[in-house]
C-alpha cells in the first residue's frame, strides 16, 4: 500500500489468479479520516509490519554474531580453549565486536548445539571442531585459513 505519496520498495505478485484493487495515498489517507475503524485496522497493520520487521532484524543481527564468534573461535582457537585460555570467555566480546550479553548467549546456542563446552568461568573446550568451522563460514579445504 502506498501511503503520503510514497512509492513501493517492491512489487506484488499473485501465484494464484484473482483481483486486486488499488487506491493512492491520498485516498486512503482520505478515508482513514473519516473512519476510525478503518484507521485502527491501518494502525494495526503498520504494527504488525513493525513487530516483523524487528524480529528480522534481530534474529540477522544475532545470525551475525554467531559467525563472528564462530569465526573467532576457529580462527583463534589456540587461543580460545583449554581450561585456563589466553583469551578468556570474558574477553572473547572485545575480539567479537559484540556485546558481552550477545557473546554469552552465542556461547550458550553452541554448547547447546554441542560445538563447544564451557568450562569453570573462563575456559571453553573445543567438541566438534567441523561443525565450528562451519558456522563460521568456512568451506573444509580452507580450514586453516
């Protein structure tokens, strides 16, 4: 729907056959004025795209963060487990460029997963080296990369 003159970011496309009806901004504008309900639905609507849209987001951005600790962990891994680490869990967030909150939870999704363990409160053990490697995006013949 185009609203205020805006243009559409993208085009429809029916799969099926059947109608469609179309009607500019300013009319839809128009009626919303005088029709509440109607601006309620159109409310309703705009939230729903809303709520969407920041579940997408977020659900990128923590795809993103899991790479990037993923990543970290493979490439650094001399340095990212054992029991006592150069790099602890703590620190790992600074390598990351990510929060400290969004890097325990990415620890959390791949001890879960059974990629890594932890390990008192600042150790990780590696578990499935394969299955890292390929979060974090790497193909098996670039292993060492």
């Amino acid at each position: 729907m185009v609203l205020a003159g805006r243009e559409t970011l993208f085009d429809y496309v029916g799969v099926v056959s059947g109608l469609a009806a179309f009607w500019s901004g300013a009319e839809v504008r128009s009626l919303a004025a005088g029709d509440a309900g109607l601006t309620l639905d159109l409310l309703d609507r705009t939230l729903d795209g809303a709520r969407e849209l920041a579940t997408r987001l977020d659900t990128l951005h923590y795809q993103d963060a899991r790479r990037r600790v993923a990543r970290v962990l493979y490439q650094h891994r001399d340095l990212c487990f054992g029991e006592h680490p150069a790099v602890a869990r703590t620190e790992l967030s600074l390598l990351v460029g990510t929060s400290r909150e969004m890097t325990r939870r990415v620890l959390g999704r791949l001890e879960a997963d059974g990629s890594i363990r932890r390990i008192g409160r600042a150790g990780l053990e590696l578990r499935d080296a394969g299955r890292l490697r390929d979060m974090a995006g790497y193909r098996s013949d670039e292993a060492d990369a």
